[in-house]
C-alpha cells in the first residue's frame, strides 16, 4: 500500500481501504471487458491503462474478457484485433483470454433462478409497446399484462425460448424490479432476447442471448472480480448489477466508475467510427487519422506516449476535455528520445556545386540522436548535385533572412559552408537551380574557413536520394468538439484538408533500410513513421507529429 495518501487518485484511495480492511483476501483483480465489434480507440486506452496499472500497482491480475452477446455485430477480425492492440500498449492478461460467451450456460441457469424466484418473467410485449410501458423518469411506468405470469409458465416459456420455438422478437425475458422506479435501467429492464444469428465462437448453439447488461456484471461476478472498473455512463446501470447480485446470492463485484476519455478532434463512439470507414471519409479502422489504436499506431504514436498521456490525464470522477495538444506532446516527447534524425527535403530545388568535382562522392557522418549517443552514427554521401527546400532560399530576401540568397552563406548540416552565386530559372520564372561554391576548407568537425554564417539547412544528395510518398496529416475534423452538436452529424465537420500527399519529397539514402513502423526525426520538419505499406520500391511515411513545442499540463 502507498505511504502518500495526497498522491493516491480516488480508485486508489478505495482499493487501499478495501486492503486495509483484508477485502477479499487481499487480493485485487480487474478486467478489461471490450465488446468485439468494432476497433478499440483512444477512450479504451485509458480503461485499459487504469485496470492493468492498477493491478500491477497492488500486485493484483487483469483478465481480457470479451462481452460478446451480441452475434450479429461481433466477428473474430474484432477480437484478434484487440488482443494485437492490448498486447502493443504493452500489457499482459491474466491467463488465456475469456468470453461472456464461456458463461452462457451459467447465465442462463442464472436465468432460471431469477423466474423461480418470482424475479423475471416472459413479456410477449413488443419492443415498442415495452418502452411505451416504460414511460418517462418524470412519470411512473405501466407494468406489462405478462408481469404476474406463473412462474411455472414464465420458466416453460424460457425454456421454448432456448429451444428455438418462437421468432426473433416475439417474446423477452425481463427482470421483475421497479416500474416506478426514477432510475429507468430499474423499469424491469429486459435480460434476454430472441436471435437466431449465428456467434463467432458458440455456432449456432443458441438462438437466445443475455442483455450486455444482464451478461456483464454476472460475468463480472463469476470471475471474481473485485473491482470492476468503467467510465462514468454506467453509473446509473450499477443499482441494478447490485440487483442481480442480491437476488443470485453470488460473488459482490464492485463497480466503480471514472471519467471517460474526452479529446478535442477526436470521437469514440463506434457507430460514428463505423460510418466513418463506410462512407470513406478513411480508408479504414486503421487509418492514421482515426483516433483508434490501430490508426495511432499506424501513424507513429509510441504505446509509451500513449500510457505517459494517460498518466497525465489521471483519474477523475468527471468527465472533461482533454486537449489534444497534451496528447501530442508526449508523442513528441518520446519520440525525441527514441527516434533516428535524418534529412528529407519536402519540396527540392536542385544546387550544383560548380567547384565540386562532378564525379567524386564524399561520405560524410552525421549522428543519429543527439538524446542517445548510443544510437551511433549513420554515413551520407555528398557529391556535386544537391536537394535543398525551395524555402530556405529567397532571391530577394528581407533584413535579416539567414537561409541562402544570392550571395549569401550557410552551412549544410553535417557537411560545408555554402555560397550562392547564380540562379537559373525556367521560361514561367520559377527558379529551377542554385549554382553555388562550396569551401573545402568549412567541413563540419574540422572547420578552418573562418566564415561565419547564420543559418544551417538540411539537404540530400541529388545522386542517391529516394523519391518518396509522405503522407500528411492535419485533424480529422475542423471542430474540437464535433460530436458536441445535437443539430449536426459529425460529418459536416470533416477537414478537407485532413490527408495531403506529397510525391515531390526527396530522402537521404539511409531511409531505404527503414522498416514500417519505424519512426524518424526529419530534420526541421517533425517526426514521421514508415507506413505499414513501405517497401524499397514503395517508400511511405505518414506525418505523426510537428516540433512545436511540448505542451505545459496547467496546474
């Protein structure tokens, strides 16, 4: 347990009472609990953060259970995905992954008792007729003509039910709790419904599945859960997992609830996501704008940053907006710290040396990271045709512009000292090449010139150098907040500009041994990552993040 109570964030604070007071055991055990339909996103990193640091803190264990009672939504691709996901953030499950599904026989015994007990029935009630009933939290609801059914019938009929004898839809098992109550989860809340759909891992074994919230605090209690931790939605569902836990006579789970992860520019719900990939607006769940794992990972963000940026978010009891700039700052911050340099020019303008041999080659050294020496060194090769940006020149520069002009001075990174002496332009008057001296004398590390210059650019060497695609990205949406806005679809707010492609770029030659996923500093230009997609004849590298500044957590 913690010696510094001021440090301790609410759920800490609970679980160091629960061990003081020799709660189960002293033992504590989580669980992270996705349903397999759709991709996980940056909302889940934050649960899975919580529930896997939590457990590691206390020397406790987190089982991966899937919630998977709905088959006409969840496929295998989604559950795999998942555990690819979990797995890179850099966290190990309790055991071998479980399903909601391993305990559909236990459920439905669980079932059994409730209608024994006189605590559910079967409503032949339509679903529109049952939230007719249900009225409004302002007004009691009707309780349904099936409600006093006899328990024998209630129990025959479930038992038809699982045997498949009715359609999809025609009859519900509902829990017998409060029709007044104000809670509207407590309005005797169905717990199991008719679908003869075929599950991912059950077959066709049954036509009849439990409700999510029926399913997930039992599951929660079968596995002994001692702290079952979700976001703030699920508050008003505990009375009623508190319900079931009283009536069944079974394991007390706790639930807790914290504060979801709410990030300017970026959504999770999975409906929206999901029309987000159908309609195309990207290119998949993977996309590197889409503010899934898979897209986070795709575009370069470091699982590292991802639980740093969960750690300064910290765990509140209410929902907030986090701006997205703290996200990116801790992907620059670890970034720096890991990430090869190397040079790559956006948007070349070619330089000839004229006083530099035309066929010789010289290799020259750079380092690879100046926040790592042991990251080595990598060789450039420099010959007498060069690639600078086109904007770090200027033919009529203003006071004080320290990139070249003609007659004017800089060093190359890593190489000379540089002096432009002629420009030669095309028939529409776009300059097209720089002639330019270089002094023998300027090299880096041994520099005897006694030129001083200002500025320092990066370039490429014109005979080596890759053509490349680069991908870049800006926000995915022009509103911080675009599913805030009752009036209008998270469409209307789609940036036209969110994906811009670049096959002008030029790269140093040492960028073709990069492996996707592989991320590197561009020099003055931000980080950026090889795609999934790059190979030796295909190179792609998507724009993870800029060198602004880091981001300052406001106290």
């Amino acid at each position: 347990m913690s010696d510094n109570k001021e440090h301790l964030n609410f759920i800490e604070e609970i679980i160091e009472e629960d061990l003081q007071e020799g709660k189960h055991n002293g033992h504590i055990h989580t669980r992270f609990p996705p349903e397999p339909n759709g991709y996980l996103h940056i909302g889940h990193v934050k649960a899975i953060t919580i529930n896997f640091e939590l457990a590691k803190k206390y020397g406790g264990s987190t089982n991966l259970r899937f919630d998977d009672t709905n088959p006409t939504t969840e496929e295998t691709e989604y559950v795999e995905g998942i555990k690819r996901d979990i797995q890179w953030l850099g966290y190990t499950w309790n055991g071998d992954a479980l399903y909601a599904s391993d305990y559909f026989d236990k459920l439905y015994h669980y079932a059994e008792k409730l209608i024994l007990d006189g605590h559910a029935y079967i409503d032949d009630s339509t679903a529109e007729q049952i939230a007719e009933m249900k009225k409004t939290p302002m007004e009691a609801g009707i309780e349904s003509p099936y409600r006093n059914r006899p328990v024998d019938e209630n129990l025959d009929l479930f038992r038809k039910m699982k045997a498949g004898a009715f359609p999809d839809g025609t009859r519900v098992l509902r829990a017998k709790v409060d029709m007044t109550s104000p809670n509207m989860h407590m309005r005797d809340p169905v717990i199991y419904r008719i679908k003869h759909d075929h599950h991912h891992r059950t077959g066709d074994q049954w036509c009849i599945y439990p409700m999510y919230d029926f399913a997930h605090g039992q599951s929660d209690s079968i596995e002994g859960i001692t702290h079952s931790l979700c976001s703030l939605e699920f508050t008003h569902h505990r009375p009623l997992y508190d319900w079931f836990i009283e009536k069944l006579g079974i394991f007390p789970s706790r639930q807790i609830e914290f504060a979801r992860m709410n990030v300017t520019y970026l959504i999770t719900s999975k409906r929206k996501l999901l029309k987000l990939v159908e309609e195309g607006i990207v290119t998949g769940w993977d996309d590197p704008r889409m503010p899934t794992i898979a897209g986070m990972r795709r575009r370069g963000y470091p699982a590292a940053a991802l639980r740093e940026f969960c750690e300064k978010v910290g765990v509140a009891k209410r929902d907030n907006l986090i701006e997205i700039e703290l996200l990116e700052s801790c992907v620059r911050d670890e970034l720096n710290k890991t990430s090869d340099r190397a040079m790559v020019v956006m948007d070349p303008i070619r330089i000839t040396l004229r006083n530099y041999e035309e066929n010789k080659t010289e290799y020259l050294t750079a380092e690879n990271n100046p926040e790592d020496a042991t990251r080595g060194e990598r060789t450039m090769s420099f010959s007498r045709h060069l690639f600078i940006e086109r904007d770090d020149f200027m033919e009529n520069p203003p006071k004080n512009y320290f990139r070249l002009y003609p007659g004017g001075n800089v060093r190359l990174k890593n190489a000379y000292i540089i002096s432009c002496e002629e420009i030669i332009k095309d028939e529409s008057g776009e300059v097209t090449e720089l002639i330019c001296s270089y002094h023998p004398d300027s090299k880096s590390g041994n520099d005897t010139s006694g030129l001083k210059v200002k500025g320092t650019l990066h370039w490429v060497n014109a005979a080596d150098a890759i053509e490349a695609e680069i991908r870049e990205y800006d926000k995915l949406f022009t509103d911080p907040t675009p599913a805030g806005h009752d009036d209008k679809d998270v469409l209307d707010f789609i940036n036209p500009n969110s994906l811009v492609i670049n096959r002008k770029a030029r790269l140093e030659s040492s960028l073709s041994k990069a492996k996707p996923g592989q991320a590197f500093q561009f020099l003055r230009k931000g980080y950026y990552t090889a795609d999934d997609e790059f190979t030796l004849e295909h190179p792609v590298f998507n724009a993870t993040v800029n060198l602004k500044e880091s981001f300052k957590v406001q106290k």
